[in-house]
C-alpha cells in the first residue's frame, strides 16, 4: 500500500463507553478499522472478508467484544459499493462471523439491546438500483444466528434508521425510506413523492408490532425522505429527527416520546442535503444539547432552536455521524467525507484524518519520472499524486500531494512536461509554480455539451501532444488546453429511456425527464495516432481510423441501454485488439462483463469465466509485454487471465476485498486505484509473465529477474518518523528474485549470486543459522527480519539488497534512518557495481541459472570508474573490519581494547565511505591508511 494517508468518506463509527480508549469506524469500501489510542493509530480489523462496503456497526454494550457490522454502503450515492449482509465478531474484530441477510446489500444501521448481546434489529435498506424482497427491519434474539422481518412495507421501501429507548429496550424507532439510484449520474436518488411507507415508526413491544408516527412530522404528500432519529438518553420523552422533505424539511422535536412533534429549525444549514445527511445526536445528560451533522457539525444548547458550527471547513468537510460517549459527553466522535475525527475535550479539538488510508479513487494514471507518480481524483478531497517509492525508506506525507483536479476526476500526468497534470473538468496544474489553471473548453456549465463526474482526460500513447477530453462529444487539444477542437459527434444514445428496474420510481418527475448519457472511457490506440475507441455511459461503443473525423459503432449486440462502458483497453501488438469493461451495476445487475475482439469491433466475444457471479467488472487491462496476460479490477478486487480471459484467477494476495475502479501497468508494476482503500502497488510483475505449464510442471523453477535498480534504502540523516505516524511501503529493497517449489524440499536450498567474473558475491541458504537478537538500545521493532531461503512449496519472493557479504563485526547497530521493521543491521558489505550478475538456485542437488542485471540510479552522476573506486576501498574496510574482529576474539587485556576500537572505527569509517554514490575522498583514502597501519602490528 503506497497511500496517500488522507481518509475518505467514513459514514460508520462506533464507540465502546467503559472503554473510552477505543473506537470502531467503517470508510465506505475500505473494511471497518479500530483504534485503541483515542484516534492516534488505525488498524485495520475487516481485511480478510469477502466485502469491505461497510453500513452500520454495533457494539454490544453489556459486552464490548461483541461487534455487529452490517455491510453494504447505507447511502444512497452515485459512487456507492454495497455489501453481502451482516457480520458478527466476538472477540474484539479478530475475527468475523458471516450472520445472514446476504440480498440486502445496504445495511443502514444497527443497534443492540443495552442489557443482552444477541438480541438486535438491522435496518436493511436494499437494492440501490432495484426492488428487492430483502429490505426493512429485521430483528434477531440469537446473535444473528436467525433473523425474522418485522418491519416490512414492500420491495421499494427499505429501512434507514434505528434507535432504542434508552429506559425500554422493548420500544424501538425506525425510519423506512423508500428511494432508488437511477442510471445516470446527475442529480440524487430518486424518490416518490406521496409515497405511502416512507416516516417513522414506533415499535413498543419488542417489535412485534408498529405504529407510524405523524402528529405533526411532514406527511408523505410533503415528499417525506429520509429520517434520521436520536432519542434522548436522560429524558426518553424527548425525541429529535432530521427530516427530508422539499418543503417541510429540518429538525423536528418530540417532548411527548413521538406521540407530537414540531419543527424547531429549519435552517438550510442544518437541515439541506437530506438525502445524503441525516445525523443527530443528544448529549447524554443534557436533553437540550444536541448535535446535527451536515457539511459541517453543528451543536445546539437550546433544544435544537439555535445552532453553532464547531467543526467544518470552507468547502464542506460533510459529516454522516455522530457518536458521544454515554458515560462522557466530553468524548464526542464524527464520521465524515473526510474519515473518522475524534475530541476528548468537548469538541475543541480533534484527532486527525490525515493517519488513514481510505482514500476512494477512480482512475489511477501514472508519469514516466524516476520513480514514477501515480495520480487520481480523491473523493470528498480532490486529488492525489504520490511517489511509488521514495528516498526515505516509506512512503508518507512528505512523498505526496495534490495537482489541482477536483475529487472525481481523471489525473493525466503530461508526458512531455514532468511535472505538469491535467485533471478534472479541466485544470493544468504545475509543479514548478503551484499553481492550478482552468484551460476546460466549456468553462461554464452548458446546455449544449454534457459532462460526467469522470469525465475522461488521457493523452494519446502515439503523439504525446495531444490530449483527449470526453463530453457528450471527444475534444482535443495540441497546446496543452489553449485551443480545443470537437473531433466526434454526440456519441450517446440519442434517446436512452428509462430502465426496467426503475420500476414504480419511474413514474416521477425526475424519471420523466430528459436523461442522456456522456462518453465514460477513452482509448488511444498504442500503434497508429488516429484510432481512438471510445464507450458511453448508456451503452455504446465506438471506434474512429483518422482522428475522429469518421467514426463506427462497434457496440457488442445485446448490449441495453445504460450499459455503462466502464473502461476499453488496447494493446501495443496489434490495433485491431480490445478490452472492454462493462458495468451494469445501475441497472441492478451484479453479474461480470468483460468483452474482447481481435477484428477491431467487428466481432465481440463475452470472456469471464472464474469471475464472480456478483462481481461487476470496473476496469480490464492489458499485459503491455506478454500478449493475452490479462489484469481485471472488480466490486471486490484484482484478477488476473493467462490466456486472453478465457479464464480468469483472483490475483488478491494481501490486497483486502476493497473496491477497484482502476488500474494500469506501468512497466513491471501493476498500480491501482481503489475505492476506499488508496493506491497499491503489485510491484514486479515479471514473474506473471513467464508463467506456462512448463514453470507449474517444474520440481523447481528460477524466474529470470527484472532488471535492478542500485537504490539506496534511506537516504534519510535525521530522526526517524515514529512508528504512530502512517506511511505507504517502499518496494522490497534490492533485486527481486522469484523462484517456485513444486513441494517441501529436504534439501538445502541455496540462492548464490556471481559477478560476471564468477566471483561468489553473496549467497544465501535455507540451512544459514538463525541470528540471535542483538543487543541494542532500541525497541527490537525497528528490525528488519534476517532474510532466509525457503524451502516450502509454492511461489517465494527473496530480495538480495544488492550489497556484498556483510563484514563480521564485534558490535552491530541500526542506523538513524529507520523504519519500523525495515532497518537493517549495519555494517553491510559493499555495494555491488552495476553491471551482470548470474542467480544461482540449487536445490538438493539441481541447479538453476539466471542473469540478472543490474542498474545505476538513473538521477545519480557517478561515472563507472568513480565507483569502481569505492567498491575497491570498501571491500579493503571490510576486510581489515573481519580481521580486527577475528583477532580481537583471540585477545586479551590492552590488545584487545585497541582491536575493539579499531574494529569501531573501521565500521564507522566504511558507512561514512559507502554513505553516497561517489569516489572515496582522499580524507577517507588517509583514514583508512593511518587504521590499516595501527591494525598490521595487532594482529602480527
């Protein structure tokens, strides 16, 4: 994971009261992660389930080890990603349960009897984008173990909200709420006026029965939407609800415990964007303090008739939830767009968000610098470029920032201009200057051309110049957005209708209107500058030979209305051969589709076999070096196809189930953009791309190595950050050398490496003696685990630092640029020249041979000969280092304290010399002499 560490949108928190230290939080797709230092550090608790969309979380509050998460995001948003039902742990998030309620895929929230840990109800809202059986209320007396519905309207109207009274447990709250995503992205949810479920209810046995509370709240001819509702806890007479309605909207407030209501406020503030903000929250000793989120939070000491922001930012930070701890109303904790913050001192001040990596990206481009950058538009945030690997050991805030784009845009870094990144709808942003310039062709909105959140922003791989923009039409641009051209006509559906799974929605107003669609992916062919595929959003493919002037329909048959194109990929061996990602998710669909011609659209054949049947497929990307190695980004990760996508594998490793909406292959990296987890990085996929029959019938098998890069580990010469302050991973450090078994070897298992003189330059072996710990000053997690051989069966992953044998010497120690368990044990042995190495792997008594080469850093000016020089001093420091030690082990009394520091100053004396890429300085030449001199007569 490479970061950035900006949280995004974090809809779910939960707190535990007798434990005030610890807090629970669910980003949108990025699994539900907890903290036990009051927001200090986040750790992930979620990863190993099949679904990070997260809705609702619970602790039970008789017993704080028990945590009911209900998954699938509980908005009702254009980008959402839902889930596949309810999840129990008891034991504190180390481990998940699956309960039930797979079809609800919104999970709103949940809540648990304060005296009884297995008895709960869940709000389940349904299908975003269709109607579905599995919606309401449901409540469990077992733990989740059965569920029973008792709170059903129809397969249009779902449950959103849920709360006890805090003296009854057998009264209960809920809001239902009956509202359904439609295909195109303008404009919210779609909902009913005069829809008859839609309100509150109010259970006062156990749930068994319902009434729907009015008496004063918006009546469903008033267009009621979504509720949100907090009793309060020190008088359950009194009742808030933030309600929805396009003229009765705000906050409304019961004293009678819901029998009558009246609106209190109704300011804009508070009360706008109901569909998408509906927290509240009461103090727990203090019936008329009560908190509202909203693009800021608000808190009212007066019953709710006057508010004051006190926690917000110009721009809307965009807060979903409130927490306040029960037993201390000064602990008060927010979920945001922003992720999760936390005050202990009443809301005068707040944890950071910038210490979690939930980020939600849409498209992830990547910049040809060394190292490269990958880039994207960051929802709720703006945009994101950080650094694939970096010069200080990790990747943290000081390795990324943002260029500009706004929060769901393309970010394509200039090809011919580092530095320089067009994104969004349009900027140029420059390094160099800082600055962000709008260089859009319709810089003000129009009723002539249509754009996307995503609008498409790609420069063509053939003519780096020229910069390609999607609208309802294709722009271009040779001057970097100066002046523009239309190069296609409207390319959607000139009348794309309304789908079948709108259903009863279809009937509004909304639904009635005009809807057209935009062109949703661009793809510049890799061989000829004039072919260009592109796809809509509704559902049609096109493909122009001579720059746009002519263009083709090449759309796959059978394939419907608001069939979004999700993203068409090419390849460099021929300009007949496309990818294409179609993603029918808005129309209620989960089902993969993953098209593939080799006739330029002519023929179209359907390829995902071993996809997920529930499983939409957000991107498909093609292998730029093997041809038919295939890499697919789906609702729940990454797979990979070794034959063209006539079968498809998970390639997940330690990737958790996270949304993946982009990803690329930039020279041997595969980089992807999720959403809600930030950019990762598979870095060398190499071995991917040798992988035949012949490697899986092998007893054992050498991967040929990519080529290395003579990168120095840390350049870092200051304090270490501490381990509390977050940060990405740099790429293993040295060579990457791959190898597979067949089966448990018995053998010894060697890894040796030669110069291209055939001098043994370092070699590793399965049987090598396991090193006691040293005895340091530091905390032993800053350690870098000894790098060992093994011998089990399947596929290992070994990194040579690129460093000779270390020197034996009398005392070790970690240097200043550390990081936590990544720093190695100095001194190391000399760095290696650049130039031919040969990988040696003996297994029992096989061998198996590869070259491997090696490279200068790119940026670094030190000629061959400069370092040819080092290296011939260094090996002479440590050798003189193994001989002070080997005659200080046989000595005794004075001798051996001049030989102990001799053997300390040699060490320093090789870190100082080996500290940068150049030729050693005479000083150095001199030090080592006048040591070398005092170190012949003691071991005569």
């Amino acid at each position: 994971m490479v970061g950035p560490f900006r949280g995004g949108r974090t809809p779910v928190i939960a707190g535990v009261p007798q434990q005030p230290n610890i807090f629970y939080a669910a980003a949108n797709d990025g699994g539900v992660w907890k903290s036990d230092d009051y927001g200090r550090t986040w750790t992930p608790i979620f990863d190993g389930q099949p679904t990070g969309s997260i809705g609702a979380l619970a602790v039970a509050p008789t017993d704080p080890a028990t945590i009911y998460a209900g998954s699938g995001e509980g908005l009702q948003r254009p980008d959402l990603s839902i889930g596949d039902g309810m999840y129990r742990s008891n034991d504190g998030g180390a481990t998940w349960t699956h309960l039930g309620l797979r079809d609800g895929q919104q999970i709103a929230s949940i809540i648990v009897d304060p005296s009884d840990p297995k008895r709960l109800f869940v709000a389940v809202l349904g299908h975003p984008y269709g109607a579905n059986a599995e919606r309401g209320v449901y409540r469990s007396l077992d733990g989740g173990a059965t569920f029973k519905n008792v709170l059903y309207k129809d397969a249009d109207t779902g449950a959103v909200a849920l709360a006890f009274d805090p003296s009854n447990a057998q009264v209960i709250y809920a809001a239902l709420w009956a509202a359904r995503r439609p295909p195109w992205t303008t404009g919210g949810s779609i909902e009913r006026p005069g829809w008859g479920a839609n309100g509150l209810y109010k259970s006062t046995d156990g749930g068994e029965t319902w009434a729907h509370l009015a008496g004063g709240l918006p009546a469903n001819t008033d267009g009621v939407g979504r509720i949100g509702i907090s009793v309060a806890p020190s008088d359950p007479q009194r009742i808030y609800a933030q309600v929805d309605s396009p003229r009765k909207g705000g906050l409304y407030r019961s004293d009678d415990a819901g029998t009558t209501w009246r609106r209190v406020n109704d300011d804009e503030r508070i009360s706008g964007r109901g569909d998408d903000f509906a927290g509240v929250a009461v103090d727990p000793s203090d019936p008329n303090r009560v908190y509202v989120a909203n693009t800021s939070t608000y808190r009212s000491t007066d019953g709710g008739t006057t508010f004051t922001a006190i926690k917000g930012a110009p721009g809307g930070d965009d807060y979903h939830t409130i927490w306040i701890n029960p037993q201390n109303p000064h602990i008060v904790m927010l979920g945001s767009d922003q992720g999760v913050t936390i005050s202990v001192n009443d809301g005068r001040t707040w944890s950071s968000w910038y210490n979690q990596p939930t980020a939600q990206f849409y498209h992830v481009m990547a910049d040809n610098r060394f190292p490269y950058w990958i880039c994207g538009g960051q929802q709720e945030s703006g945009s994101a470029c950080t650094q694939s690997r970096s010069d200080t050991g990790e990747i943290s805030f000081r390795e990324w920032h943002s260029v500009g784009a706004e929060e769901y845009g393309y970010v394509a870094p200039d090809p011919l201009h580092p530095g320089v990144f067009f994104g969004g709808k349009l900027t140029r942003f420059d390094e160099r200057t800082g600055q962000t310039q709008d260089v859009s062709p319709v810089p003000l909105k129009s009723r002539v051309y249509r754009f996307n959140r995503t609008a498409p922003v790609i420069f063509s791989r053939v003519d780096p110049h020229v910069l390609y923009y999607g609208s309802s039409v294709l722009f271009s641009t040779r001057d970097g957005g100066r002046t523009w051209r239309i190069i296609s006509p409207d390319l959607t559906r000139a009348a794309p209708g309304v789908p079948a799974n709108l259903g009863i929605f279809a009937q509004s107003t909304a639904a009635r209107e005009t809807h057209r669609g935009v062109i949703y992916s661009v793809a510049p062919s890799y061989r000829t500058a004039g072919t260009i595929w592109a796809g809509t959003d509704d559902g049609l493919m096109w493909i122009t030979r001579d720059g746009g002037t002519h263009w083709r329909n090449i759309t796959p048959a059978g394939l419907t209305s608001w069939s979004k194109i999700a993203q068409i990929d090419t390849t460099p061996f021929d300009d007949a051969t496309a990818y294409v990602a179609v993603n029918r998710f808005r129309l209620d669909d989960l089902r993969p589709y993953v098209f593939r011609t080799h006739d330029g659209g002519q023929h179209w054949v359907q390829v995902v076999s071993g996809l997920p049947n529930a499983g939409p497929v957000n991107v498909v990307r093609a292998d730029p070096v093997r041809r038919g190695l295939l890499y697919a980004g789906t609702e729940t990760g990454v797979f990979v196809s070794f034959d063209d996508g006539a079968h498809w594998q998970p390639l997940q490793l330690n990737l958790p189930h996270t949304s993946v909406r982009d990803l690329i292959v930039h020279g041997d990296d595969l980089a992807i953009a999720t959403h809600g987890r930030s950019f990762w990085i598979l870095d060398d996929v190499t071995p991917l791309r040798q992988l035949t029959s012949r490697v899986s019938n092998s007893p054992a098998y050498l991967f040929e190595p990519q080529i290395a890069v003579r990168w120095r580990w840390n350049d870092n010469q200051d304090t270490p950050l501490p381990p509390e302050e977050p940060a990405g991973q740099n790429p293993p450090d040295g060579a990457i050398i791959d190898y597979t078994l067949a089966r448990d070897v018995d053998a010894t298992v060697t890894l040796s490496i030669y110069d291209s003189a055939g001098r043994l330059v370092r070699r590793y072996a399965s049987t090598d003696r396991q090193l006691p710990p040293d005895t340091i000053d530091k905390p032993q997690y800053w350690v870098r685990p000894q790098a060992r051989i093994d011998r089990t069966a399947g596929m290992h992953r070994f990194a040579w630092d690129l460093h000779e044998t270390p020197p034996a010497a009398l005392e070790y120690d970690y240097p200043i640029s550390a990081i936590v368990g990544d720093t190695p044990r100095e001194p190391r042995g000399p760095w290696v020249l650049p130039g031919r190495y040969r990988v040696e792997l003996t297994v029992g008594t096989e061998r198996y041979a590869r070259e491997l080469n090696v490279r200068m850093d790119p940026r670094v000016p030190a000629s061959p000969a400069d370092l040819a020089a080092q290296l011939a001093l260094a090996q002479r420091i440590a050798a003189a280092i193994d001989r002070s030690t080997a005659a200080a082990r046989h000595a005794s009394g004075t001798n051996r304290d001049a030989l102990e520091k001799l053997n300390a100053k040699l060490i320093d004396l090789l870190a100082r010399e080996q500290g940068a890429d150049a030729a050693p300085t005479r000083a150095q030449e001199h030090a080592f002499a006048t040591l070398d001199g005092q170190l012949a007569p003691l071991i005569r």
